[in-house]
C-alpha cells in the first residue's frame, strides 16, 4: 500500500479520518444544547454532564471487544456494523422524551463509537510501515484536529435554527454516509491468513496477554495522560465559554478553533519533519509544549488575565503538544506485539476513553468553578504522561 497512487493514498486518509472524527463529533456536538436541555428535562449541570459520561464509560468498556474481534473477522466488517448501530442509537437520543432515555441512547453511541475510530488506526499500521506510517498517521491527526472545533460551531448552528434534538439526526445521518463510503471504498487490510482464532477464550487471552505486557501497559498509560491533558479543557468548554467568558451558545469556535488550529499545526510538522528527527524528539518536544502551555495559562490566569486572548494559551499549547505526542506513541505501541494491533489499539482506546470520563464525570465538576484549577489539572496529567515517556525512553532507547 506504501506505493499506491497519492490519490488512492488521499483518499484512504480521508475515509480514516471521518471514522475517527465519530468520537469527537459525538462529544462536542452537542455542547451547545446543554441550556436547552436542561429546559426541556429540567435537569441541572451535574446530570447534563453525565451525557458525556455515560458515552465515554460505554465506548472505553466496549473498545474492549472492538480490536480483538476486528483481528480476527476482518477490519471492515467491523467498522460497518458498528457504524450501522451507532446510526439506530443516534435515532434513539433523537427520540428520547426523558433525560434517562437520552442517557440510555448516549450509553448505546459509546457501545458502537469506538469501531471505526480504534479500527482505523490499525489499518494504518496494516498498510504502512517507518516515516510512511508516521506520515499518514500525522494526516489522519491533522484532519482529526478539525472535528473538536467543527462540532460545537455545528451544534450552535442547529441549535440556532432548529430543535436540539436534530444533533443527534444529523449525527444518524452522518453514520450512515459512512457506512456507505466504508462499504464501498476502504480497503480490507487485515487478509484471513493472519486473523486471529474467533473463539471466545483467543479473544481474552489476546486482551488479557497484552494487557500484562509492561511494556504496552506504559504506552497506554503516556497516550491515556497525554490526551486527558487537552481533554480537560474539552470537557470543561460549557464552563470556560459561558460562565468564565460570559459568550453564548454559538460561540465556542472562540475556544476550538484556536485550539484545532494548533493541533492541525503539530499534525502537520509530524508530518513533514518525518525521517528528519529522531521519534523521541517529537514526543519529548510535545510533553514540553503541553506542560508549558498549562503553566503558562495558569500563571496568566492567576495574575488577573482571565479573559480573551489569554485564556487561550493553555488549551492551543496542549493541542499542539498532544499532536506531536500521539502519531509516534501509537505507532510505538501498535509495534509491541504486531500479531494483536487491533487489541493494542483497543486497550489505548479503552484507557483514554475510561479516564476521559473520570475527568468530564468527576474531574471536570471539581476543577470548571475556576480557571486556575482546569489549569491545574491540565497540567498534572502533561507531566504524568511525560514521565511515563521518560521511564520507557530509558527502558527502550531505541523505541
């Protein structure tokens, strides 16, 4: 697949990343609909907050069973059927006429979210390898960076003109675009010949296995902190726009798109500096911009400067220092046991999705009264992740 054509390269980029922007659509979306349905439910900020919650619990438990089935039935197979229920479950939030209904849906997106988001960065390892590899992982990033920024201007604008609850029909009929294109066009990467047994039993002890490796065990543990550093700021964007910037419904492309804009810059530079420099120098180098950047915002932040364009600096330096961590660190896991990349990639999932909802159910309610502790806390899992790094760097030298 490395010599293939650009535009069948372009296109595959493409398709990857639309599979995994479901996630962050599904997050985001609908974070300008928390006034209006606390309204209609009459429910307080607390329980609008467990509908991200509950996503995130469902999709971490249920990327458990994505990779391993996915090793052993084939990538798309997987992706399509996921992606058709994931569809039935959006039609399903749409219809809900309590909040415990509309939780339950949100429950059933996070069974099925994962499928082409886990999947898809497997087949990238399946189909590349070296500075390839790392290129396209850093395009599917790039492109991956435009759905935290695009998907609350979306919901702004439904909200705007219509009920909140066409989000969730806009999110049915985006699934099955998706289906159709995965169907049609993607590749099948993973050939019978090197497909796992699907027995039951194979397909724990291919979880259980991984999960003992310390090795992988590390990795997961720097991708996991590593992005919960930026998710801090994600999850707390209801607060940070409204209540500490006093803005309104449609405005929180005044916090995403400076923060996607950073993201897709890193993605980029992973990118084109690939072969150049030394993978360590991008993960270190992005540890560093992240804890900076949350430092920096929290020295900002106490000094009086909670306002526009300040407020800015932790979370566009957190998306900067995360896209240049996440390509290589993938790539490095995914290469610990290549027999079991889709269960690698399922155990990374799972534990970033588990502590991203730690943080938005527990984490995020303690920290959202101030700036200064989203900071905080911000920066807490940037040195978390970064040391993790430094205990596998001097482990493996060479990874």
């Amino acid at each position: 697949m490395t010599t293939s054509p650009p535009h069948a390269r372009r296109g595959l980029v493409l398709i990857l990343a639309a599979l995994s922007m479901i996630g962050p659509f599904t997050v985001d979306t609908i974070f300008p609909a928390f006034p209006a349905i606390e309204r209609d439910f009459a429910a307080d900020p607390v329980a609008m907050q467990q509908t991200i919650s509950v996503y995130l619990l469902t999709l971490g438990v249920m990327s458990l069973l994505h990779g391993p089935l996915s090793d052993a039935m084939g990538r798309k197979p997987v992706i399509v059927v996921g992606l058709a229920l994931y569809a039935v479950a959006s039609a399903v939030c749409a219809l809900a006429p309590t909040l415990p209904v509309l939780l339950l849906g949100r429950g059933l997106q996070g069974v099925c979210a994962g499928a082409g988001m886990i999947i898809g960065r497997t087949m990238v390892r399946d189909l590349f390898h070296g500075e390839g590899a790392q290129r396209i992982m850093a395009q599917i990033s790039m492109i991956f960076a435009v759905a935290p920024a695009v998907a609350p201007i979306a919901g702004g604008w439904i909200v705007g003109f219509a009920h909140w609850r066409w989000i969730f029909w806009f999110l049915t009929v985006l699934s099955l675009a998706l289906v159709i294109v995965t169907a049609t066009a993607l590749p099948e990467s993973h050939p019978e010949a090197l497909r796992t047994p699907l027995r039951v039993g194979a397909l724990v002890q291919a979880v259980l296995g991984s999960a003992r490796d310390r090795d992988v065990r590390r990795l997961v543990y720097v991708a996991s902190f590593n992005f919960a550093a930026l998710f801090t700021y994600i999850a707390s964007a209801p607060a940070i726009v409204v209540t500490h910037l006093g803005l309104g419904a449609g405005d929180f492309g005044w916090l995403f798109v400076p923060v996607v804009t950073a993201m897709m810059c890193g993605s980029w530079l992973t990118g084109r500096l690939a072969g150049r420099f030394a993978p360590q120098s991008f993960v270190n180098a992005g540890f560093a911009i992240s804890s900076a950047g949350a430092l920096c915002a929290l020295l900002v932040e106490i000094s009086g400067l909670p306002s526009l364009p300040f407020v800015l600096v932790g979370p566009m330096l957190s998306g900067l220092g995360i896209s240049l961590v996440f390509p290589l660190v993938t790539l490095v896991l995914l290469d610990v046991r290549p027999a079991h990349r889709g269960t690698l990639s399922t155990l990374q999932a799972f534990a970033s999705t588990l502590l991203n909802a730690v943080v938005s159910g527990a984490l995020v309610p303690l920290v959202a009264g101030r700036l200064e502790t989203i900071s905080l806390a911000a920066l807490g899992f940037s040195l978390a992740g970064w040391a993790w790094w430094r205990r596998h760097q001097h482990l493996h030298p060479s990874a």
